[in-house]
C-alpha cells in the first residue's frame, strides 16, 4: 500500500517536473514569438526561421515584403519570421 502512494507520488512529481522545465518555457517563447510577429512594422530589420536578413517594405495581415537586397522584395508569411536583427 506504501509503496503504491510513492509511485503515485513519483509520477506527479514527474509531470510536474516536465511541465515546469519543458512545457512552461516553450508556451513563454511561442507567446513572445506571436507579439513580435504581430507588432512589425516597416522599417524594421528581421530575421528569418531561414536566417535570411532582410528589412520591411509593407506589412499586411498576414503578409509582408522584404527587401532582402537592392530591387529584390520577397514575401513572406508572418510566421516566417523569427526576430528582429540587431543592428
């Protein structure tokens, strides 16, 4: 009986362990990953999940283009993108 209550004791434990080191921080980073991706404007200089630099021309609701290089604009889903490059 003692050492069905462990057991149980020893999974929670567990769950809760998983949950604070592993859960927890990824939900934190996806949440700070979307207000990014939902505060861009123009100007900005980015960085893309392809690691393709680049700076926004125009920005749409789900869309934006990047000119990546002199007369070279692409376009790209928002969730294609992964920071803001430091300048």
């Amino acid at each position: 009986m003692q050492a069905q209550y462990i057991n149980i004791l020893m999974i929670v434990f567990l769950f809760g362990f998983m949950y604070f080191m592993i859960i927890r921080p990824q939900s934190k980073r996806n949440k700070e990953l979307k207000l990014l991706q939902d505060s861009l404007k123009e100007g900005d200089r980015i960085v893309t999940f392809a690691g393709i630099y680049g700076d926004i021309v125009e920005v749409g609701t789900v869309t934006v283009k990047v000119r990546i290089a002199p007369k070279v604009e692409i376009e790209l889903d928002r969730n294609a993108i992964r920071s803001l490059a430091t300048k």
